[in-house]
C-alpha cells in the first residue's frame, strides 16, 4: 500500500486486490469456529467512501452552525470572549486526541469518524464565530472556497491532469512537514514576545496562507489517491470510515486556512 501524507492513511492493513487476507487482521487458528462473512467484509466502494464522507462533512457542519451561532451570540451579548475561546481550545485538544487515537491504532469505526468530526465542527465554529463578527459574510465565503477547492481537485485527479507518482508523494509530504513546522515555531516564539507574521493580515501572512491552502488541496490528491487505493485492495467496506477521516483532517485543515486568508484580506 502506498504512503500518504495524511497520518491517517499510514501504516493501513494491507489486502490484495484479490480479497485475500489483510496484515494486521488475526486469522481464525486451526480447529476455531469459521466467521460468517457479514455486510462489513464486503470489498468497500466508491459508493461506501462518498457516502461515509457527506456524513463526516454534514456532522461537522451541523455543529460548526450551531457553534458558530452561540458564539457570535455569546459575544455580542456581551460575554467575555474567553468563554468562546476556551471551548475552541478544548474542542482542539479533544479533536487533536481522537484524530491521534485513529491514526495510531488504525481505528476504521463510524462513532471515532463521526465523534472527530462533531469536535472539529465545534473548534472551527467557535473561529468562524469570531472572524464573522469582524469579517461579516466570511464563512459562507470560506466554505464556498474550500467546496471549491474540493470539487477542482476531485476533478484534477479523476482526469489524471496530475498524476500522483512517488516524487510528487514525497514533495507534499515535505511541504506539510515544513507547514506544520513553520507553525509550530511561531507559536512556541509568540510565548516569548516574538512575532514573526506568518499568521497576521499583512503581506507575508497572505502569502503563507495561499502556499498552505496550496498544500493541502494537493494532500486532498494524495488523499484521494489513498481512498482509491484501499477500494482497489479490496479492504472490506468499514474501513470507507477511516477513509473519510483522513479527508476530514485534510479538509479541516484547507476550511481553516481559507478562513484565515479571507479574513486576512478583507481585514485592512
């Protein structure tokens, strides 16, 4: 199986195309009781991944809404604004945990995929909350975007106008490393006072927003490469859960960065 950026399509039992049996999955020993093949060993299809994903997709936007709303509401009645952030960082923590859980333990489970994604609803309603009061009409821009965004790479990849080869593998995953370290830098110097600006509104931060919206619609690729690749192992079909949790984190990631470049841009 090939290797993606995604943590979550890393180290994935491997089945052959076949059907036959897949590493990581125990074997019945010699003399045990033969499991009836159920609905869940089925092969998973293109079907099962688009289904399992809309699902994951209209979790998030359910409890992104209504997350959205209470904080704007929260803040506009006057609350402290802490209270909003507060729920943002734990539901980040909490998004964080769960995303690792399945990642690590290569959990294809509809609660993990569905409890991942109400969380990350809720972190990224409490942002676009914030960014909406200060950026009316932001959200619906940012969510049109990142649509955007998904549909033309569905479609890049689907046409093969760009193939994914190894090299092209091997690039994203520098460039996500690199992102993620870049971020990670800033905010450990920000506990020290120093701001280097790759998050602000101002030039260099709109120019760092569109390299890492660029970044992750090409790890939507991958993804989709990943996902496709599992179908045609022959994995059975609940693992068309744990494919549309790794394109939730990617698209997560893409919702969130095209909120904060949209913001960016229309906050002068």
């Amino acid at each position: 199986m090939r290797t993606s950026s995604n943590p979550a399509f890393r180290n994935l039992p491997v089945g052959s195309a076949a059907g036959g049996p897949y590493a990581g999955f125990d074997q019945p020993g010699y003399g045990a009781p033969q499991t009836a093949t159920g609905a869940d060993d089925r092969p998973m299809t293109v079907d099962d991944v688009v289904m399992k994903t809309g699902a994951a997709i209209g979790t998030a936007l359910l409890t992104g809404v209504v997350t959205a709303i209470w904080a704007r509401s929260e803040i506009l009645a006057g609350g402290s604004s802490g209270t909003v952030f507060g729920v943002m960082i734990v539901a980040m923590l909490v998004g964080l945990g769960i995303a690792l859980f399945i990642s690590f333990k290569q959990k294809a489970s509809a609660g993990l995929t569905l409890a991942y994604s109400a969380v990350e609803g809720v972190f990224l309603g409490a942002i676009t909350g914030i960014f909406e009061l200060m950026v009316p009409g932001v959200a619906l821009q940012a969510i049109l975007g990142t649509a955007l965004v998904f549909i033309t790479m569905l479609m890049v990849y689907k046409t093969g106008a760009v193939k994914v080869t190894p090299k092209l593998r091997k690039w994203v995953i520098g460039a996500a490393m690199a992102a993620f370290g870049l971020v990670l830098i800033n905010l450990l110097l920000s506990f020290v006072g120093i701001d280097l600006g790759v998050r602000g509104n101002g030039p260099l931060g709109i120019i760092i927003g569109l390299v890492f919206i660029g970044i992750a619609a090409f790890m939507l690729l991958l993804d989709f490469d990943m996902a496709d690749g599992m179908i045609r192992a022959g994995m059975p079909q609940k693992w068309a859960w744990f494919a549309a949790f790794g394109l939730m984190t990617t698209l997560v990631w893409l919702y969130f960065e095209m909120l904060r470049l949209l913001w960016a841009l229309q906050s002068e």
